[in-house]
C-alpha cells in the first residue's frame, strides 16, 4: 500500500546560513534512499521542509514493503572458474559461497567477453520499517556539515543536539532509531505561540497542522510570506519606499532561517544618525542586528527600519522599543568612529602603514601601497589619463584600512576611504578611485569608471596576482584564499568590457618589474598570462560563445584581451558562412600535415618552386587576401578580414584536389609547406578555425 512518508528530525537551531542547503540535502538523500530500495512508486515527489529546530520531507507514494525482486551478481568468467578438467576453481568456489548456494547451480550466461558465471535469486520485497531508520541515519552522515558534535550521554552526533524523530508512514508510525531517539509521530510547534507537543495524525497533514501551531515549516512559502510582508510596510511608510537595498537578498534568506513565524515590525531612529554616511548605517543595521533599512524613491536614506520577529504579539510596541534602543547603541558607535576618523587625514596615516603586514615574503601594507603607486601612473599614462591623481589615489588606496569604521566593518574599505578623502580635500577623481579600486565588487557589478580609477583598479589586481602567484600561492583545486581568479576575473572585464588598449603581458611584466629582485618567479608574468586565459574562458561561456569559438580564439594566446570580444563575434559570423566548414576542414587538414611534417621552414614562399597550376593560384590568392585584410586586421574588422579570407575557399579546394604536399622533392616539398603555413597564418589573426567543430 502507498502511503505519503513523513521524515522529520527536531533539534536545537540550526546554522542560519547552512539551513536551506542541509533542507535540500536531506529531503534529495532520504527520497534517492528510498528509491534505491524499491520503496516508491513512479509517481513519487519529495517535498522538503525547514525552520531553525527542524528538517523534515514529506514523499508522495512510498510503499509499505518492496515488490519482489531478482538479484543478480556478476561471477568469474567460465574460463576462470573452471580448471582443465572442469572442476571448479577456488575463484569460483568463493564466488558461490559468498552467494549461498552450490558451485553446479550457478547460472552461465554468454556476453561480449565470452561466458561468465550469474548468480540469480528471486528475493521477497521487505517491510519499509526494516529500513527507512538506516535510509535516515545514512543521509544525515551525508549533510554539509563541516563539523559535528555530542550531547548528553549518548554517542549520536549531529551538528546540533536532536530532540525527536518522527517517521510516520500515512497514520502509522514506523518504528525505528535515528541518532539514539525512538521514532514518534510528535513534533513541536513555536516555541513560545503553540500549545506545546503537537500529535501528528497523518503524514500529509504535517503542513497544515503546524501552520495551527504558529511555525510555517515551507521554507519558500516563509520566505514569501517575509518578501511581501516587507513589501507591505515599506508601502506604508510611502510611496516609492523600499527595502531592498544593501545585501537585502542574502539578508532576507539569513532572517528566514531564523524564524518560523515570521511577522514584520516597523521601528525609526534619530533623524541625526543620517548625517554619517549611510553604508556605515546600512551595514550596521543589516550585518549586526539583521535589519532591513529603507530608502525613498531617490535611494535617500529614511530614518525607519523594517525587523522580522519571531513573535505575533498583541502589544509589539514593547518588542519594538527594544529593537530600538539596540539599534540606537550600534549606530551611536558608528557615529563615533566616523566622527574620530576624520579627526586625522588619511595621509597622515599612511606612514603606520609600515606596520601592517601584507604577506610576510611581500613585505607591508606601505611598500605595496609604494608599487601601487608607481604602477597606477604608469596604467594611467597609458589609458591618457592623469598620472599624478592616480599617483595620489595609490598612494593613500589602503589609507582607511587603519581607521576605525573600516576595522570594525571590514566591507567598508574603499567606501570609507572616498569620504575621508572628500573630507581631507582630496579630489573628487582621486577619491572615486579610492572606492573604485575594488570595482567589480561581485560577479556582474560595476566597472570602475574613469581612467584614474581604472588604472588604481587593475593595479591593485596586477599586484595582487604578480606577488601572490610569484611566490608560489597559486590557487589549488577550489582552494583559492587570496582571491586569484577572482582578481584576474576583475582584470579580465575591465580590459574587456572598457575596451581598454593594453597589452596584458606589458601589464604583468610592469607589474613584476616594481618588485624587489628575487621576491617573486622570473616566469611569473608568462605563468600568469596562462592563469588569466583560463579565467576569460568562462567569462565568454557568459557571454553565449560555444566552447570550440573559444578555443578557437583563446589558443592563440592573445595580450590584447579588449580586442577577443570583436574577434568572437567575427568568428560566430563567419562559422555561418557556406565556405566556413569546409575552410574550417582545410585548416584542419593543413595543421596535421604542418605537425607531421615537424613545422614548416617559414613563410617566405619561393614562386619559382610553384610546380603546378594549383599551388600558384593558391599562392597568388594568398598574396592578394594578405594584402585586402592588413588594413581591416590594423582598424579591427575582424569580421570583414574573415569573410574576405572566405574568398580562399576556391583555391584552396583546387589545391587539395591536385598537389601532393610531400613529394620527393625537397625543395618543392619545404615551399609548398611555407604556403600552406602562410595560408593557416593568415587565418590564425583572428581565430584558429582549424578548431571550430562542424
């Protein structure tokens, strides 16, 4: 008979960050357990649930016993099993024996390697109760959780103390034990708003009945429930006001894991708290006390803020007034730090810089903020834009990382260093370039915008990378703890995405330069070009390009990254062509004859070694396509050089279908190899086609 199962483990609160993947986790084990053993019909749906003292999944159509089934096991081969007289061999012997039953009745079935001995039984479908407690017991040893721990006397560990187990098939609980409890059909409802212990009379009522309880155990459906009920307060408090700003999307997923019935509160603090700059308000609210701030339609900064408390009360104001008063504490202290730090110029802080360590074999915070100066000139010389306010903003780059805001919110560096630097009278392009030197924040956030940012930026980066990578730190497996590829990844849109005329090995090889001699690799910079490619790889999966478009580009090494997105969509273009696949063939064709051939002895054709009629005219339209797209290669029409290079196609096809590349003939046979490699040169400008697939 099929039933729907309910699964559910209550415990104490469980990690707010971790709740939503160990939701997924146990629902996806216990319901693939079951599956594995026969226990669930076609039809069957997993449902998971999740509040911070519970994980459970309710699955549709679980049967009460197994069907019967054959088990089969794969034995020796005959050849194996059997000695020259026919006897059984001890392989086989074993292989019986571990099956239970005699050497002479085992099964002989033929296959593609010859016959082989099958061991076959009918085996009678077992009770559910025999074991779903294993099924459970087994997914939550598989669980994300970095760490575990004991409680009480028993041996059971979790990663926080269990307090009841419901297994409850239908009406029926199934008996059984996970971590040390005896299974129940008994949960728990809120911890202040419910009547206490709640009897669970069947498995797909296990929603609604805690609904009555005050918990709503759907984690969506709570998270929604959150979503709108923000929606509906900041509505109330204007129109055009809004929550979600700052991290307000990983804040609200935090919150609804730390509640399980979630009602939306509405608190103000004093208007004079605005005049500190409202990041430092912001992130005081939403990473300390897990508030939602709230704007008006201009993003200016309203002195109110939105709280999801775990209670409906009759009174809130009383669980306001203390939210307040909290709320008043943390942002008096950031008022005090703002009002310190302007106490003292960011310049006058640069000279303690000598005594904050940037990496031990690096040397300190000063001395990288020295290279940084020397190598954002120099970016900003070549992007036209004004060396000495690069020069300025490099220098007082890591300024704030010695004022008190910033050591209590580690997030606020860069942000905080503007507003000093606007208060000190710095100007406005260096104090952009001061906030925008860790531009792109995320994947997908804003570019820094002007040159003087941009040149602070990619030299933040281009240190980064040179120092960390040329002593040897390069990222390993998913360890990265210095941010490589997310810092190449930084460099990678820049020159890309601002069409910025640098050469990235002129860039990396500057950057080594400005280190003392022998602190990093002699290799490092080529290393890193290497490193750099392979994060461009993705980033162009982002942007919709097949991966044989990129190998075609990216294997030819290119230094000018700006110019990879024009050469891409030049490619996609011509790959749409008639002439495309074939050409792409012949390339193909070419590279395998060149490599067989151990290379060709250059590119400088000989015409009076053209034999025959084929490789002449081959020859003659090579000539003529080098000299039509010089000019589009030199202005980056990338997609006119390609399809003029489609007009080769004719010639080429002749040549293929009449000369024989390696005669005998030495002399001939070395030209006809530097034509077909001036032939794949030419191509090889914009893209390798030899790599497209058909």
């Amino acid at each position: 008979m099929a039933e729907s199962l309910l699964v559910e483990l209550l415990t104490e609160e469980l990690p707010p960050k971790a709740l939503s993947r160990l939701m997924e986790a146990f629902s996806h084990h216990i319901f693939e357990g079951l599956k594995d053993r026969g226990f669930l019909l076609a039809g069957s749906e997993p449902q998971p649930f999740a509040t911070p003292r519970r994980l459970a999944v309710l699955i549709s159509q679980v049967l009460d016993k197994q069907p019967d089934r054959v088990v089969e096991r794969k034995g020796p081969a005959v050849a194996a099993g059997l000695d020259a007289d026919g006897k059984p061999t001890p392989a086989l012997l074993g292989f019986a024996k571990s099956c239970g039953m005699e050497a002479s009745k085992l099964e002989r079935r033929g296959g593609d390697k010859g016959e082989y001995f099958v061991y076959s039984a009918k085996q009678k479908g077992e009770l559910l109760k025999r074991h779903l407690a294993p099924i459970v017991e087994a997914a939550l040893k598989k669980l994300p959780v970095p760490k575990t721990m004991r409680w009480g006397d028993g041996e059971a560990q979790f990663v926080r103390p269990a307090h009841g187990v419901v297994l409850l098939h239908g009406k029926r609980v199934v008996a059984g034990t996970v971590l040390g409890l005896p299974s129940g059909n008994k949960t728990r409802g809120h911890r202040f708003l419910s009547k206490g212990m709640l009897t669970l009379k069947n498995a797909r009522d296990y929603d609604r009945s805690l609904k009555q309880e005050r918990v709503i155990a759907d984690f969506e459906a709570r998270r929604d429930m959150i979503a709108r009920a923000l929606d509906q307060a900041a509505h109330k408090l204007g129109a055009g006001v809004r929550w979600n700003i700052g991290r307000s999307a990983d804040l609200i997923d935090e919150v609804n894991s730390i509640v399980e019935f979630p009602v939306v509160l509405t608190g103000s603090f004093d208007d004079a708290f605005l005049e500190v700059p409202k990041e430092c308000l912001i992130i005081s609210m939403q990473q300390h006390q897990k508030y939602f701030p709230v704007a008006d339609a201009h993003g200016r900064l309203l002195p109110r803020f939105l709280f999801v408390s775990n209670m409906k009360a009759a009174t809130p104001r009383y669980i306001i007034a203390g939210n307040e008063r909290v709320l008043r504490a943390r942002l008096s202290d950031a008022r005090f730090f703002y009002d310190q730090d302007r106490k003292q110029r960011l310049d006058a802080r640069v000279p303690r810089l000598a005594n904050v360590v940037y990496h031990n074999k690096l040397g300190s915070q000063l001395e990288r903020v020295q290279r940084l100066t020397k190598l954002a000139g120099e970016i900003a010389q070549l992007l036209g834009g004004d060396a000495s306010f690069a020069e300025r903003a490099a220098t007082l780059a890591k300024a704030d990382l010695l004022t008190d805001m910033v050591g209590e919110f580690p997030e606020l560096q860069g942000i905080m260093g503007r507003y000093y630097a606007l208060h000190d009278g710095e100007p406005a392009m260096v104090a952009d370039a001061i906030e925008q030197q860790y531009f792109p924040r995320g994947a997908g956030a804003a570019l820094p915008e002007h040159p003087v940012s941009l040149a602070l930026a990619l030299a933040d980066r281009l240190d980064t990378l040179v120092g960390i990578f040329g002593i040897g730190l390069s990222p390993t497996g998913e360890k990265d703890p210095f941010g490589l590829r997310r810092a190449a990844l930084g460099v990678v849109r820049m020159l890309a995405e601002r069409g910025l005329p640098l050469d990235l090995m002129e860039l990396l090889s500057r950057a080594r330069a400005h280190f003392p001699a022998g602190v990093v690799a002699e290799s490092v910079a080529q290393d890193l070009h290497g490193f750099v490619l392979e994060r461009l790889k993705p980033y162009l999966r982002d942007q919709g390009f097949e991966p044989d478009e990129i190998d075609a580009v990216v294997s030819l090494n290119p230094t000018r990254i700006d110019q990879v997105p024009a050469r891409m969509k030049a490619l996609r273009e011509f790959r749409a062509l008639p002439e495309a696949e074939a050409l792409a063939a012949a390339n193909k064709r070419i590279r395998n004859i060149l490599r067989q051939a151990g290379g060709a002895p250059g590119d400088i054709v000989n015409p009076g070694l053209l034999k025959e009629e084929a490789e002449r005219r081959l020859a003659d339209a090579v000539r003529d396509a080098a000299q039509a797209i010089e000019p589009l290669l030199a202005a980056a029409r990338y997609t006119e050089a390609l399809k003029a290079l489609a007009g080769l196609r004719p010639a080429v096809d002749e040549f293929f279908d009449r000369v024989m590349v390696m005669v005998e003939d030495s002399a001939v046979r070395a030209n006809r190899l530097s034509l077909l490699a001036r032939l794949s040169d030419l191509f090889c400008n914009v893209a390798d086609i030899s790599r497209l697939q058909g």
